[in-house]
C-alpha cells in the first residue's frame, strides 16, 4: 500500500485513478455483445476434437 501511494504522489494522481486507468482495457466494450477480439478463432476449437488421429511415437 505504501509504494502505490508514493507512487500515485510521484505521478500526482489518486490511487483510485490509477487503478481504474490501469484496468480499463479488461472492462471497457463489454456490453451485452462481446467484441470481435476476444472470440476464439474456429482453428483453436478444432484442435483438440481430432481423437482419432493421435501421434504413434513407438512406430
């Protein structure tokens, strides 16, 4: 707690700013529709459903 003060007096602002500043890219857009970035592309949920074809790595 204190470095986040001597910080936040170091850089005039308030604890509270900063923190709000710092988590505002987590929090920001998420309205009832999630932006496009965060979707996982169909690649990645395809990568783990091929069960049949496994590595033989004994020949």
């Amino acid at each position: 707690m204190r470095s986040l003060l001597n910080y936040c007096e170091a850089r005039k602002t308030t604890p509270n700013k900063l923190i709000k500043n710092k988590i505002k890219y987590y929090t920001d857009g998420f309205d009832k529709i999630v932006p496009q970035k965060f979707y996982a592309q169909h690649n990645q949920l395809d990568l783990f459903d091929k069960a049949s074809e496994t590595l033989d790595i004994f020949g």
